[in-house]
C-alpha cells in the first residue's frame, strides 16, 4: 500500500450543491428555495423552537425543579473520613486544610457512613442522630 494509492471508499465524499448553475443542475433560478416567503429570501429564517407566534413549547411546559442556593456552602464529611485525621479537635478549617470539603464551604454536617473508632471534639459542625449517637459511643463531643 503507498500513500499515493489511498482513496475514500465510494459514496464517502460527496460534491458540494452549485446552486444557480442552470435548469439542467437542478438547482437553478430559485436554487432549490422555492417561491416567495421567508425562507426563499437572503437571510431570512426563524429562531430554533419558534411556532408562527404560537406559544412555543418550552413556554407552554410547567417550570419543574429547585436548585437549592444553600448547597453551594454546605457540605458532609463521613465518619470514617473522620475517623482518617489524625487531629482531635475538629472544625471546618481543619477539613478545608485536610480537603475534605472545599473553601466556600460554611456549613458542614457529618453524617453516619463507617465507622469511628477514637474519641473526637467536633466544634461548629453538625451530625445526623445515628452519627452523634456514634462519636458519643467512640467517647467523643460534640458542640455547634
């Protein structure tokens, strides 16, 4: 095989349309745009989803769905993610500087996924029941 043999399979490249070529190309005088009308003319075209002044349909729908603005600055830390820190006394700076959650975060809440195994005081961080009853068990405290 040599590099001056190659060629696309057949029916693979396509000519462009010469449009306004003559009656015998098939695209002459109109260029295959019809009679009158919008469409027909130089720059004429409607807007995607436009309905010829209908109540286009993404208008017509109900709005569905809630982006809550609070969860840009609340987070969770897991209890075994917890457990990994080698700190005792742990509050959101202490996760900011571990990377556990990110630096807009303000509110955090720990929630009951693995286990805890050492005493910890959390300060300024919230927990679920099951993750409360959890640090308490493992002689921790807890105090937002």
């Amino acid at each position: 095989m040599q590099l001056n043999t190659l060629s696309p399979a057949i029916g693979e490249k396509q000519d462009r349309k010469r449009v306004g070529r003559g009656i015998g190309s098939g695209f002459g005088k109109t260029c295959g745009r019809g009679h009158k009308g919008q469409k027909s003319r130089s720059g004429g075209s409607v807007k995607i989803g436009f309905e010829g002044g209908q109540m286009p349909l993404q208008r017509r729908l109900p709005k569905v769905g809630f982006s809550s603005k609070v969860s840009i600055i609340t987070s969770q830390v897991t209890l075994s993610e917890l457990d990994k820190l080698e700190e005792t006394k742990i509050n959101i700076e202490v996760l900011k500087l571990h990377n556990l959650v990110t630096k807009n975060i303000k509110n955090v809440k720990v929630i009951l996924s693995g286990k805890i195994t050492r005493a910890v005081e959390l300060t300024g961080i919230k927990a679920t029941k099951g993750a409360k009853a959890a640090i308490e068990a493992a002689k921790g405290t807890l105090s937002e």
